[in-house]
C-alpha cells in the first residue's frame, strides 16, 4: 500500500510538473524575448490593429483572434498599425470553415478596401498554402507544389511561418519548407502585415500566437 501511495504521489507531482511547463498561447518564453520576438496579438484584444472593408474580427474567451465574413461577404483586412520591412514571422491558425484567407506582408490599404502588396496563401488544401501572390499585379510569384498540399491539416491548428530579408521571402507550413524566392520589387518597400477575408465566402478562422522579430 506504502508503495503504491508513493507511486501515486509521484505521478501526479510529475504531472504537475508538466502543466507548469506548458507555454501558455500568445505569450513568449525568456528565451524569445531575449531573442528579440514580440507579441502582434496580446490574446485579450485588438490593440495594435485595425480594420478595413468588411468582415467581423473579435477575440474569443480561449484568446483566440477570429476573422469571420461580415454581412456584405465583401473583402477585409485585419492590419497591423505598424509598417515591417525585414522579420521574421511566425503564427498559427485554424480553419473552422472553408474559405480563402492570407497573411500580406510589406502591404498598405487603398480606399475602402483595395490592397496593394504580396500575400502568403492562407486557403483549403490544394489551393496553395504558403504560396506567394501579388495582389493587382503580377498574380502567383510562386505556388506550392501539389505533393506538399497534404501539409495542411484541415480542422486543426497550423504554424505558418514567414521570413523576409531584403529581397529574399522564404515560407514554412508545419515546420515543412514552401516557397522560397527572391524577388526586387518586394524587397524595395516596406509595408503593413495583414490577415486577409477574401469576398464572397461565409467563413470563419482563427489566429493565435501571432509573434514577429525584425531583422
């Protein structure tokens, strides 16, 4: 009995341990601080961006940023109040219904809502995830290839990482390589990050741990 109790006392002391371990969501270890990561999203509320054209963005009680179609299924933009030239990024997120989505990068908003700038796909699967688009200008800079498609798991958290350094972009979905060019035109500005709603889709995702750090 005396050493079962042990046992007992054991186990749950090391599962104790394991819960104090865990990192919790939107927050940064010592170690990435003292890297020079930050926060973009603090998991309680919108400080630090803004929004453009239509769509619903709001923080849920898990401190989840959610992006959902407004009324109108028109275009929409989440932006960072900041500008960002060289960083490296870092996020995840989760498709809970399909639609087409993206991260843009060294971007900025005309008018209502018309971007201008480059985006990293954020879609269903087979529709290019991690790919590189120009927005009203050049189109695909570069796609995915189809075997790397089943990279993305539907339903279910994603990290998408991207880094950019001058004129060289380079994407991760997964911890697995997607795209990686150079590309003058968008190494010559700088510009907003922004998590897009594509028009005419009824759906919703949600971003957390959403971390940047300038290069």
């Amino acid at each position: 009995m005396k050493r079962i109790i042990i046992l007992t006392v054991a186990a749950l002391v090391g599962l104790s341990a394991c819960k104090c371990n865990e990192q919790k969501n939107n927050t940064l270890t010592k170690a990435e601080i003292a890297d020079g990561w930050e926060l973009l999203f603090n998991g309680k509320d919108l400080e630090g961006w803004e929004g453009a054209g239509g769509g619903k963005w709001s923080v849920d009680q898990e401190g989840n940023l959610v992006i959902e179609s407004g009324e109108e299924r028109e275009y929409g933009y989440l932006c960072t109040t900041r500008k960002f030239m060289d960083f490296d990024f870092v996020c995840e997120f989760n498709q809970i219904s399909d639609g087409n989505s993206g991260l843009f990068f060294h971007s900025f908003i005309e008018g209502y809502n018309t971007v201008n700038g480059w985006q990293c796909e954020v879609a269903p699967r087979g529709c290019d995830t991690g790919g590189i688009y120009e927005s009203y200008g050049r189109g695909w800079l570069i796609q995915i290839p189809d075997e790397k498609e089943d990279v993305l798991k539907e339903g279910e958290w994603n990290t998408l990482r991207l880094r950019v350094e001058g004129d060289h972009v380079q994407t991760w979905l997964n911890d697995v390589p997607m795209a990686d060019i150079h590309d003058e035109k968008i190494g010559s500005v700088d510009g907003q990050m922004m998590l897009q709603l594509h028009e005419g889709n009824d759906f919703m995702v949600i971003w957390r741990n959403i971390k940047i750090k300038e290069l």
